[in-house]
C-alpha cells in the first residue's frame, strides 16, 4: 500500500505534514536540547496550511498520531 502522508521540516520549529487527501497542516514544535533529537509537538497549535478553516480535535489527534508514525527517530512530547 502506498502512503502518501508525508512531512517535511518547514524551518526550525514547524514542519508540514500532508495527509492523503493533499491536505497540509502547519505543526509547530521546538527542539528541546542540542546534541540530541528530542522535540515538543505543541498540539494545539496545529493549524490549516493556507486556510483558516478550524481544526477539530479528532483531526489533531490523527495529525499528531501520523507525525510520530513518520518520524521514528525524534523522541516526541505531546504538549
């Protein structure tokens, strides 16, 4: 099965995360120490990617849920 959710760091705090449906969402983090790759998720900051269209909170979840799926090596926190 081919899995067209992706992401892709959109510079030092954000990333874009695409989900199947070409839809993107800007989720903010922030790197948590040097040297090793632990990161905050900030969940409700999740927004639309050139929409302002609201967010509910099951499409968070999934959001956050896909985004630790595709990113295996950074240690998350879910704030």
């Amino acid at each position: 099965m081919f899995d067209k959710n992706s992401v892709m760091w959109a510079g030092h705090t954000e990333l874009v995360f695409t989900d199947e449906n070409n839809n993107s969402f800007l989720v903010d983090s922030q790197k948590l120490s040097l040297g090793e790759n632990k990161r905050i998720l900030f969940s409700n900051r999740i927004r639309r990617f050139g929409c302002n269209k609201d967010i509910t909170a099951e499409e968070r979840e999934i959001i956050v849920s896909k985004v630790l799926t595709l990113t295996p090596e950074i240690k998350w926190q879910i704030q």
